[in-house]
C-alpha cells in the first residue's frame, strides 16, 4: 500500500482547491454583492460560469482518478469516531462541490445566461437570485466554506500538532 497519494491526484487536488477558493471567493464577494445593472456583473459570471464547469469537469476527473490509483490508508488519529469522521468529511466535501457545480448549471440554465453572458445577446441580466436552486447554491457554498475550513484546520493539527507528517501524502514532490 502506498505512503502518499499519486502525483495526478495530489496535481488535482492543489488545482482544484485554489479554483474551488477562487470561486467561492468570486461567488461570495465580486457577484453577491454587484447588482445585476453594473457591467462589472456580466464580467464577473463570465469568469465565475467557465470557473464552475472546469471544477465539474476536474472534479469528475478526480474522482475517477481516485478510484482507479492506489492510495494511502486513511489518517489515524487514535479516536475510531474522529477516524470516521475524516473520511466522511472529504466525501461531504466532494458532494458539495458536485451539489455547487450542479445548482450553478440549473441557475444559470433556469435564467438564461449563457445565452446572456456568452451569445451576446446584450439582454440586460435577469435577478437569478432567488428560486430553488440559488438557495441550495448559497447554502452549499457556505457549508463548503465551513468545511474548507475545517479540512485547513485538520491539515494543520496534522502537520504541526501530531507532527505525523500528514502533508507529505498530498505533495507533489516525491
């Protein structure tokens, strides 16, 4: 059984983490906050849409990628419950960037805006932010927010706590 994660995955998982941050950043700061008749809004969702459908698209990569390769066993923290809860919480991790890409697409479909933001139409945007789907966007990025977080903070604990060199199984040095 290997020590550390292969390099693909390790790629895919530094690659994705800067874009899935970069997202929500973009998400929770530049477009929450811009009405929909400021110009700065159309070049926002122009970024934030191609952004959210390359995380689907390397999200799905990694997922098979993960499946297919040899990896390390799970982290032991000593605690069967803490164990368990680790493993859970990079599969919850995983559906909610799945839950995020996919309400993005319902959103975005539902409104019109591709069309909007990459056909030209010089249609003014439509207030897409409301419906099912944007709730389960907000509240799923919010929870991913929270969970980042927590992965950050495990990570840390690992590496500078129990100093069991957990890092070292995600890098892409070998």
């Amino acid at each position: 059984m290997p020590t550390r994660y292969s390099r693909t995955l390790a790629a895919l998982h530094w690659l994705l983490a800067l874009m899935i941050i970069g997202a929500l950043f973009g998400g929770k700061v530049l477009l929450d906050g811009t009405p929909n008749d400021d110009p700065a809004k159309l070049f926002s969702l122009s970024m934030h849409m191609p952004l959210g459908l390359t995380i689907l698209a390397l999200m799905i990569l990694r997922l098979v990628v993960r499946m297919r390769s040899a990896k390390p066993p799970h982290a032991d923290i000593g605690n069967a419950i803490l164990n368990k809860a680790g493993v859970w919480a990079h599969w919850v991790l995983y559906a909610l960037v799945f839950v995020m890409c996919l309400s993005g697409i319902v959103m975005a479909r539902g409104a019109g805006l591709p069309d909007i933001v990459f056909g030209g139409s010089g249609a003014p945007l439509p207030e897409v932010f409301s419906g099912p789907a944007r709730l389960v966007h907000g509240i799923t990025s919010t929870t991913l927010i929270v969970l980042i977080i927590g992965h950050i903070g495990a990570a840390v604990y690992h590496q500078y706590v129990r100093k069991d060199g957990l890092l070292a199984r995600m890098s892409l040095r070998r």
